[in-house]
C-alpha cells in the first residue's frame, strides 16, 4: 500500500519553504536505473523504518519527485532528478539551501 502525502501544516509550509530554494542549490551525482531504487536510497537517509516501502510523489510548482515519508509527512531534503529512461539522479539540499529552508520553514509554522 502506498503512503499519501497528508495535507498537514507542516507539509503545506515544507513545500511552501522548498519553493524557495533555487534549482542551483540541489547537489548530487549518485544515479540508479529507477525511482524505486532512488526511493530505497533515500529512505535509508530518513527516520522511516526499514520495512517502509517508500512512495514518490510530483509537487505542482517544484522541480525533481520526492519521496512521502511513511507517516505521510514529506522528505524534503533530497529529491530526484530523470536523466534518462534508466538514469535517475538523487539531488541534496546544499547546506546554504538547507538554512534557508529552515528559516522560511520557522516562519511557516
């Protein structure tokens, strides 16, 4: 089963807050052959739990899928990127974006 991204607060300010990050302030160059294996990536960076199959997801307005935590909450702090039909790119937050996310994200909540 796969989890949804709750509309929560929380979630509307961290996408809110993700918004303002530019697209030159996500780093990275680890790329695997599908979503699914980004997503198993990702989830071994997260609070999930290791039996957590992980869901992706398209935000309007944002670039890349992320990935729904599995308390419906989102993983805001990696993303992936479609290269080609079998090359997809897991992009992280630089420190400088990740400051700003937070600022913007206290301001939020």
């Amino acid at each position: 089963m796969k989890t949804a991204l709750k509309n929560t607060a929380d979630n509307k300010a961290r996408i809110e807050a993700l918004k303002t990050i530019k697209e030159t302030q996500w780093v990275g160059n680890t790329v695997h052959t599908s979503i699914d294996a980004c997503l198993t990536a990702m989830n071994l960076d997260s609070t999930n739990s290791g039996w957590y199959n992980p869901t992706a997801i398209r935000i309007p307005q944002l670039k890349g899928i992320f990935m729904v935590n599995e308390d419906g909450s989102l993983f805001y702090e990696a993303k992936i990127i479609k290269d080609s039909d079998n090359a997809y790119r897991i992009e992280y937050m630089t420190m400088e974006a990740y400051n700003k996310f937070e600022q913007k994200y206290g301001e939020l909540v």
